[in-house]
C-alpha cells in the first residue's frame, strides 16, 4: 500500500485529534448511534485537550452523511483545519478516538489495504465510459471515448458485399478500441492505476486487449457483468469488481512473499520491530510487511487513547513510513517473521540491524 496521502500530514504540526466512527446509515436508528458516539468522543478530545475549533471542525466532518450502507469514518484534525477524512466500507473493528503527536491511522489502512486506484471501462462497439474510482470508492475521474468510425455493425448482405461490410464493422471497432486503448495508456500513466476492469460487449474488449501497450495490458481484468447499456445492475458491478480485487490481493500476498524470500536470501531484509523501526529511521526501508495479528493484537482502545509513541505502536510505524516514500502491507498469509513484522530493504551494509 502506497502512503501518499498521508505524506502531506507528516509535514504538520501536531497535536492530532482523531475519530473512527462507525458511520453506517441503515436507518435513523444508526445515524442518532453515530452522533451519540462523536458527542462522548467530543466530550474526551476536550479533556485531553484538544482545542474548540479542532473539534468543531470534526464534528462538521463526523456529522456529514458518509454514504449509504454499512461505513466506517476516520477523520483527523490538528489547530483548527481538517486534515483527514476517509470513509471505508463496512463497520470498524472498533470505535475509538486519539489526541497526540500521531494520528492512529490502523484503521484506515487496514480497510484500504488491497485496494488499489483503479479504472471501470464500460464498452459497447462505439466506444467506453471511463470511470477512475480510488481506493475509497471515490470517482476521480470519468470520461467518454466515443469512436470516429460509424460502420459498427455486421450486415447480413451476402456473398462478397457481406465480407466487405463484415470487414469494415470490424475496422470501425479496431479503430475505436485503439482510441480506448490511448486513453487508458494516459490514465494508467498519470493515475498509477492497479487494475482495469472490462465491462460490457465482449468483441470490443478482444479487441482492446489486443490494442493494449504493455503497461495497461498487463492490469486488464474481464468482468462478464456490466456496460454501457442502461439498466445494468450497479450491484453486481461493484461485487465482481470486490470479487476480483479480493483475488488480486491474494496474488499480491503470494508475490510479495516471494519478493521477501529473495530479499531475505540476499541479506536485504530485517525483521523484528525494533530493527525494522531502526531501518526506517534510516530511509532504508521500501516495504514493510506487517501480520495481521499484530493489528488484532494492539490493545483495546478506550473510546479516548493516546498513541504512544514505543517502538511496538504500529501507528508510529506507519506515521514514519510515509516521509521516506516506503510501502506497507497487511499479509494474510502466514509468513515467518519476528514479532510479526519485517522489511524489504533498498540497500544494506555493515551497518543495518540484523
């Protein structure tokens, strides 16, 4: 998981004031829970400290309606000015709020991890809807690739004139598939996309698959659901894109512990979170690999805590990953390491902590 977004926050000046909420909207029954559980968070961040325009400024955020359905809300705020908000689906593993030097950002990357930036492209054969959707289910970017050519569908005029007119629909739709094919190489390039997912007339999607630079064609997943057509069931989009995403996340796990085995071989590898932290502290760490039993282990939180700021508070951890550009991934599978965490190393020497 790339740690962009929170490159920016490790600039500021802190304290933080943080919240997760369970911010579900089913019923009037859930939105009156939500704002009962942000007024005792409100009353504790007070008594911790934190400042009337910091909480104000959450309460605002806390307070907005976060979509429908089963949400979780993590929203941070430091002197007055909104710093985070992240809306997640599903319910978090707890609610909690935080005031100190670190935001507590376990939650979020626990329910973005394995989610990835990615493109919806709906296809008929005069073209595709182009939709960019972030990590939290969040459109970026749409767009409409309408091709030039019109001759778009076989005729049944038989013998030589049929061939021809077969010929020039297919042209039309090569054509058109190079123009989505374009598009996508841009937005793959400029948005860092993890995955392209197909939807809709299958012929189109053959034929961009064929179209495809090496780039873009290597993150294309075909969906057999959806489209350009109206009345397609956004439902069963959003489950087979959930569906694929869950499959490439396992693959990434297999890939990654793959990659560690050969790092770890070669010596470029610590484990253990004092040598991992130290590692950090010296900008030699590329991607940490963190067990999910180490999240399901950190202690329960009060509906008030402070991070601490020990060599064994994952939110530390992830609080100084994000100034040295390196990534962090929660891996499912069993892997072998001290304390539950270890590191992939951009270089080693004498020096680095076994």
């Amino acid at each position: 998981m790339q740690l962009d977004w929170l490159k920016p926050l490790t600039s500021l000046d802190g304290p933080f004031a943080c919240a997760t909420l369970d911010a579900s909207n089913l019923d009037p029954v859930t939105r009156s829970r939500r704002l009962a559980a942000w007024g005792s968070a409100r009353r504790e961040l007070g008594r911790r400290g934190a400042d009337d325009e910091t909480l104000a400024v959450l309460e605002e955020a806390v307070t907005d309606p976060a979509g429908a359905g089963e949400r979780t809300r993590v929203v941070c705020a430091s002197q007055g000015h909104l710093v985070l908000d992240v809306g997640m689906d599903g319910r978090p593993r707890r609610e909690s709020s935080s005031f100190g030097p670190v935001p507590r950002l376990m939650e979020v990357v626990r329910g973005l991890d394995g989610k990835e930036t990615h493109a919806v492209v709906r296809l008929d054969r005069e073209g595709a809807d182009i939709e960019v959707i972030d990590p939290n289910g969040a459109i970026v970017t749409a767009t409409d690739v309408t091709g030039e050519h019109d001759e778009l569908r076989k005729v049944g005029a038989g013998g030589a004139s049929q061939r021809r007119f077969q010929a020039r629909a297919e042209d039309s739709w090569k054509h058109n598939a190079n123009q989505i094919a374009a598009e996508l190489d841009r937005l793959v390039r400029r948005l860092r996309l993890g995955a392209v997912f197909l939807e809709g007339e299958e012929h189109m999607a053959s034929y961009l698959v064929e179209q495809a630079s090496g780039p873009t064609a290597e993150l294309l997943v075909r969906l057999d659901t959806g489209g350009r057509a109206a009345g397609t069931s956004e439902t069963a989009e959003a489950s087979a894109r959930d569906a694929a995403l869950a499959r490439r996340r396992v693959e990434r796990d297999a890939r990654l512990l793959e990659r560690f085995g050969d790092a770890k071989g070669a010596g470029s590898t610590v484990e253990g979170w004092s040598a991992v932290t130290e590692a950090v502290a010296r900008a030699q760490v590329a991607h940490v690999l963190l067990h999910p039993d180490v999240w399901d282990g950190e202690p329960e939180a009060p509906a008030v805590s402070e991070p601490t700021s020990g060599e064994r508070d994952p939110n530390a951890l992830i609080w100084s990953l994000a100034p040295v550009g390196a990534e962090i991934s929660l891996v499912a599978q069993p892997f072998d390491a001290k304390d539950g965490v270890a590191a992939i190393l951009r270089w080693n020497d004498a020096s680095t902590p076994d």
